[in-house]
C-alpha cells in the first residue's frame, strides 16, 4: 500500500466526527472504490460509486449463503445414502455433496451401521456422479493449501487432512481423525514438523473420494465391522437405500463458520449441489454460473453481475455496492450468521491481491441493523477495513444524519 492510501485511511478512520458529506469526499481520494450505507428504511446513509461493479472476493460467500437459505431454509440438513448390494457384499456410499461430513459424523454413520445389523463388507463402492469429475475452480490455485481444496460429491473433512511428527513419525493433527494409508502418503511429500500441517486431498476427485473411503473403513473397524481392502467405483445398486445418514448439522450450522472462517470449500460445495440439484445433471462450473445469475436477475432484476463460483476466488466475478446491499437487506433474517468483525460490526470480509472489500450491518445504539458494502480494488488491511465500517456506525449515530 503506498503513503497516499494510508494518509487517506487514516483520515478516514480516526476522524470520528466526521460527517457523511466529508466521509464522502475523503473517500472520493481512493482510487477505484465504492461505498453504500443505508439505514434500516432504505434511505441512502453514504454513497460513493455505488453503482459501479467491483471484484467482491470473498463477499460472494454472502450470495452462496442467501442462495442456499433461500432455497432449502435454516432446517435443511444434508442426507447421504448408503446401499447393500448383497451379491458382491458392497457397501456403496453415493455422495450428496454434503459440504460437513467430517470425522465426528463418520463415527455416527460406523456406529448406526453397525446397530442396523452390518457385520462384515468385502467392498466399498463410491458414486460420486452428483459431481463432475475433477473439477477446477475458476480462480482456484494448484496448491496444497486447505483453501484450494477440491469440490467432489464424497467428501470428508472438507477434503483436507491434518498431520504433524511425532517422535519421528507421521500421526494425525486431530485425536478424532484416525491416520489412512492415503494421508500418510500424501503427508510424507510435506517438510512436517511437530507444527500441524492442514494440506488438501489434491487435484483428482478420486484421490478424495479414496480418502473418505478408507477413514470410512477405519471407523467402520472401529465397530467391529470387518471390512475388505478393495474400494470401486461406479452406480450405486437400482434399490432402497440401506441406511439414509442425516448430518446433524443444520445448514445454519454449515454457513456460520463458512462465513466467519471463509471456508471456500463449503461455498463451493452448496453452490454445486444447488446447480446440480436445479439442473438435474452432474453439477458444474457452467451450470453454477448460470444459477446464480439467473436466480439473482429473478429475485432482484440485476441486469450486470457476473459470479463464477460461489466462494470469491474469480477475479472475473463482479458486483456493485448497491447489490449487495440490496442482497443484505434480504438477508436480513439471518443477520447474526455473520462473525462480528468489530464492535457493533457484523460482516463478511473478501481479499484477493489488490481487491478489499467488507460487507455486512453497522448495528447503531439503538441495537438496529443497518446494511452496509465497501468495495475497494486495492490492499487494505482488514484493520483498516474493520475501522472504516466502524466510523459509518459513527455516522449512523450522529442525529443530524439520521432522523428519528
């Protein structure tokens, strides 16, 4: 950040008395930003440049989360069924893309398997056709790091593992998390250390579907189940489901952490099955594109917004202030899934080299929620960000701006 932005950032923050006209032209300094503040009527607060579309990085999650309430509502919890195909003694998992199916609830499905009567399978046999294979994320890098994690329709752990040395060896970061022959392969490629390391299943939704599929044996085994090496591939069996796993998270549960930590691998996991779902077809980039815009022009009739995915990581996406602003005030009814970034400040953050952006709800003394989208094509530190929000609550609390 050069001299100039600091100098006007810090104008900007540490001027609390400054009125909405001055906060205005002070912001007017910036180069390539916009800004809306509205009160709990609609009225325009502050406003600059709101009409113009910027890169809204991880402010799209706010749009994946109202898709995804909107949609299936705050109860909705994710299913995965589970079928015996008795001839060949296969038990076959076909993947829901349930964005939360993590060791905790691996543990629940060993222990009600087992209650229902399963002994012993020679197969575990993995449909993972609700996704396309080995997708890649518009926007998303080829690294290891948990945040480029793949989408795939089985998934475990957010496709991630958690590993670390100890006295020598590889052992998993988490008590919960047995080590699978996988892991420990794809660990020994890390310099570890006794620091945990959190690394993706990769770039092949095979690799992650094989991951769940031998934490599932381990658990399974756990139980006393016995349970063969061999894992395939393929159609689940034309017949009722053996057991139907229902997540004990609600989607509340889902979206708060992925909008408090921005969690790229659930946006992107609700997004897909919401196009998979609507399209009846295995879900896709394309298809999700499509969705999103088309549901957004039906419900809010915007004519120029372009959304590659739903987590924030295109730098193709692009949103104005005033729209996510009116997505905010639809929003509305799910305001406290949101993390509060500073005192009174409830919103979600969006960072991508040279993009900075803040949207969420200023809340004012007399505790109401009033909506608010900065959008900034430059780095500012989330400090900076967080205290720019914090001063438009300052304004939203001066009775010469907002009238009773």
């Amino acid at each position: 950040m050069n001299y100039r932005i600091v100098f006007v950032l810090l104008l900007l923050t540490f001027s609390l008395k400054v009125s909405a006209d001055q906060f205005v032209d002070r912001f007017a300094e910036l180069q390539n930003a916009g800004v809306l503040l509205v009160d709990i009527h609609g009225k325009t607060v502050v406003s600059a440049h709101a009409q113009t579309s910027f890169i809204p990085a991880s402010t799209t999650k706010l749009v994946t989360a109202w898709l995804a309430l909107n949609h299936w509502g705050e109860d909705h919890h994710f299913k995965t069924d589970f079928y015996l195909d008795d001839s060949t003694n296969t038990l076959w998992i076909k993947g829901s893309g349930d964005p939360f199916l993590v060791s905790e609830e691996l543990l629940i499905i060993a222990k009600n398997l087992k209650d229902k009567g399963l002994r012993q399978i020679d197969r575990i046999g993995l449909d993972g056709s609700l996704f396309q294979n080995n997708l890649n994320v518009p926007g998303a890098s080829t690294t290891t790091n948990p945040y480029d994690a793949k989408p795939t329709a089985i998934a475990v752990n957010f496709n991630t593992i958690a590993v670390r040395k100890q006295a020598g060896r590889i052992v998993s970061a988490e008590s919960q998390t047995p080590l699978t022959a996988f892991a420990e392969k794809l660990a020994r490629k890390q310099a570890l250390s006794k620091r945990i390391v959190r690394i993706n299943t990769g770039l092949s939704s095979q690799d992650a579907e094989r991951y769940f599929a031998e934490l599932l044996a381990d658990f399974l085994r756990q139980q006393g189940i016995v349970v063969g090496q061999q894992i395939v591939r393929g159609s689940v069996p034309d017949k009722d489901p053996y057991y139907t796993h229902i997540n004990s998270k609600s989607l509340t549960d889902v979206v708060r952490p992925m909008l408090k930590y921005s969690t790229n691998f659930i946006a992107n996991q609700l997004i897909l099955v919401l196009s998979a779902e609507h399209y009846q077809r295995p879900a896709n980039f394309s298809d999700v594109e499509r969705y999103m815009v088309k549901c957004l022009q039906n419900e809010f009739n915007w004519q120029t917004i372009v959304l590659k995915e739903g987590a924030g990581l295109a730098r193709d996406n692009k949103i104005s202030p005033v729209q996510l602003v009116e997505l905010l005030e639809s929003f509305r009814q799910w305001k406290q899934l949101l993390p509060e970034v500073a005192p009174s400040i409830y919103a979600k953050s969006g960072t991508l080299k040279n993009v900075s952006t803040l949207a969420g709800y200023a809340v004012d003394n007399k505790q109401q929620w009033h909506a608010f989208s900065l959008m900034m094509q430059q780095s500012v530190s989330h400090k900076r960000r967080n205290q720019i929000a914090s001063e438009l609550g300052v304004l939203l609390n001066n009775q010469d701006i907002i009238k009773p």
